[in-house]
C-alpha cells in the first residue's frame, strides 16, 4: 500500500455496487431462479455475464435491453439458440427487483459522518434506469452531491472521464479528491488514471500490478483512516 500524505481532502467519490450497497438476492441467484422458472438447464455462468457487462452497457439504454443483448449473444457463443438467451433475459427481468437493495454495514454513519466535513459523489459502472432506482431504493441522495453513471453519461471505470467529471461538478481538483471502491480493475485504475488518490475496500493484499494509495477493510475505516486523510 502506498502511504504517501495526501493533499487537504476536500471530496469523496464511492462506488456503488458491493460498496455502498448490495442486491438482497445475488446475480447469480436471480439467475438460476431465471433458468428454474423456464425449466431450463443453464446455457451460460454469471460469471460470463459479469465478464461482457461493461461492453453491453456501452451501448444499451436500460438494463433490460442490455441483459437481452448480453443473454442473446452468451447463449449463441456457447451453442445455444439467441432467442433462448433472450428468454433467460426476460425471466431473469421477472426475478430481479432493482430497489431489493439494502445499504451494507456501517454504510450510513460513514455518509452522514462524512457528509458534514466533504463533499461526497457516486461513480458507477451500469445503466442508468438501474444505477438510479437502487440509489433511490435507499436514499443515498440524501448524503450525495453529485451522481455519475459511467457507461451511460461517460465512458465506464476505468477510464478516467468519470473520475474527471465528478471533479468538474463538485468544482474540485484531482488532488483534492478521493475514491473509495472494491475493484482493483474498475475503482483503483480509474482513480489512479484520472490523477485521484485510490481508496481500496478489502481485505486482501492487492497484487503487484495494482497500487491502491490506501487499502482499508470495511467502511468504517474510512471515519479513522491511514495518516489521517479523512477524520
């Protein structure tokens, strides 16, 4: 972990998914309850689906036509028919609740602590029409002062216009400016990319080809953080 000392922090951007929140029923449940309710043995993983989100969300304008597009094509390139694809899309739109969220631990005395002392953004990956009911769902906007959906108003994490764009609209500057997130791929690249300091959510060890600035192990840290960059 780089241990630095950070300029004077005047902003906080987080991630959303797996960071702030979490679907109450994972992916890949709502995906097997899609392939039990067509009587259908699964035709492509979740984990498939995760690998292709990104590129699918580029070019989709909801979440419904992206998992139509993404299904299609998954179910094509391991042998299957494309509509049987879209029909796992369809079942899967039938299980999945976008607002069946719920804010993970520590998550609201971090933002109503952290709201007081800096201004706070969100940076996420996705659809629109998803990212936004689950920021509803559990009404972040309360604690939040500037809200990007990367893939739809910007191109997705890593690249560094949404880091970029939080900094414009929160009239910040890169240095003055962090990001908190759990992907090393997404979150610590981008940040590091768009010249922010990079606030790893984990446990583990990052591997050698990733330099968070700062690698904490639940929320909570952030309220007594490393050379005291936040509280």
């Amino acid at each position: 972990m780089n241990t630095n000392s950070s300029d004077h922090v005047e902003a906080i951007s987080f991630d959303l998914d797996d960071t702030l929140l979490q679907y109450n029923r994972s992916p890949g449940e709502v995906l097997q309850a899609a392939f039990d309710r067509l009587e259908l043995s699964p035709i492509f993983s979740v984990e498939q689906y995760y690998d292709r989100f990104d590129e699918f969300a580029q070019r989709c304008e909801s979440i419904t036509e992206l998992r139509s597009e993404c299904f299609a094509t998954l179910a094509a390139e391991n042998g299957y028919e494309r509509h049987q694809g879209r029909e796992v899309a369809a079942a899967f739109s039938s299980e999945r609740d976008q607002s069946n969220v719920e804010l993970l631990p520590a998550a609201t005395r971090v933002l109503a602590t952290l709201s007081q002392e800096y201004q706070l953004a969100i940076v996420t990956n996705g659809t629109r029409d998803a990212q936004r009911r689950k920021i509803e769902a559990v009404d972040l906007e309360r604690w939040i002062d500037t809200i990007v959906v990367a893939g739809h108003e910007t191109q997705p994490k890593p690249d560094p216009e949404p880091f970029d764009r939080v900094v414009h609209s929160l009239g910040t500057a890169p240095e003055t400016t962090i990001h908190v997130g759990d992907s090393l791929e997404t979150d610590v690249a981008g940040a590091t990319a768009a010249g922010l300091d990079s606030v790893w959510l984990s446990e583990s060890s990052p591997p050698p080809q990733f330099d968070p600035t700062y690698r904490i192990p639940s929320l909570e840290a952030l309220l007594s953080s490393p050379n005291d960059i936040l509280l």
